[in-house]
C-alpha cells in the first residue's frame, strides 16, 4: 500500500506537489488551493508530533469502526467531512504552504517511525507508525487529485 515512508511514494508526491499552480481549480470542496495545502501542512505535523488535537467525542464512540474503510486501497471519497481544526478560512501564501508541504513530507519520510507521532488521531484512535504513513499517503493524494495534480 502507498505510504510516505516508501521513496517512490514520497517522490510521487512531491512531484505532483511541485505541478500545483496558484490557479489550480479544484475539483470539489470549499477550500481554495493555499488553504488545502494548510490543512494538509497541519495533518502532516500532527502525525509528527508537532500538535496534539483533542479526541472527538464521536471519534472515542466510532472512530474505530471508520478506520479500516479509511487504510484499504480505495481513494478517499469526496467531500470527506473534515474536523474543524484542520479548517483555514483565512487567505494563505500559496507559495510559502507549497513549500512547506514539500518540506514536511521529506523530513517525515527522513525522520521514519521513530519520529511519528504517539498520540491518537483525533478521530480514528490509535495508529501504528504505519498506520499513520498510509493514512498522510492517501490524505495528499486525495487532496491533490482535489486539485487537479
């Protein structure tokens, strides 16, 4: 399965990171091509330990039964919901977020397990290190393929 801490996924990702354009349309969702690449910065960071969101109450209920259907080999659906700490409503430097998602998946793909986070996902729980690189692997890809790249 993709991951990010395969180097061939990792080169793939960065390509196709390097290929979005500041007018790149998306495809569906609300979010413009700066704030996606955000959201997808700050994802990133949690699954490096560089934040710690709180548990969603229906996380600690159902997120369990979720996870599965979020690790196999389909993409992830459009329009997935998305927990509210990883909304920006605000205008972002496309620039400066693209640059900063090339960065991060490096030193996370760099960094290996020993680096991932040990703190459960806000809504899912518990993920192993590889867990955790499947599920940033396919998060990017979803979030790209929103854009076109």
């Amino acid at each position: 399965m993709n991951n990010l801490y395969n180097q061939a996924d990792v080169n793939a990702i960065i390509k196709r990171l390097e290929n979005l354009q500041l007018n790149s349309e998306r495809q569906w969702g609300k979010m413009d091509v700066a704030q996606m690449l955000a959201h997808l910065n700050m994802a990133l960071e949690t699954a490096m330990a560089m934040n710690f969101p709180k548990r969603m109450f229906i996380g600690k209920i159902m997120g369990w039964a979720f996870k599965r259907k979020f690790l196999n080999d389909k993409p992830m659906a459009k329009n997935s919901p998305t927990d509210k700490n990883y909304i920006f409503l605000d205008k972002k430097e496309f620039e400066k977020e693209k640059g900063k998602a090339i960065q991060l998946v490096r030193k996370f793909y760099r960094d290996g397990p020993e680096k991932c986070t040990k703190h459960p996902h806000s809504f899912f729980g518990n993920f192993t290190t590889d867990e955790w690189a499947i599920l940033q692997w396919k998060h990017f890809d979803h979030h790209l393929r929103q854009f076109g790249a």
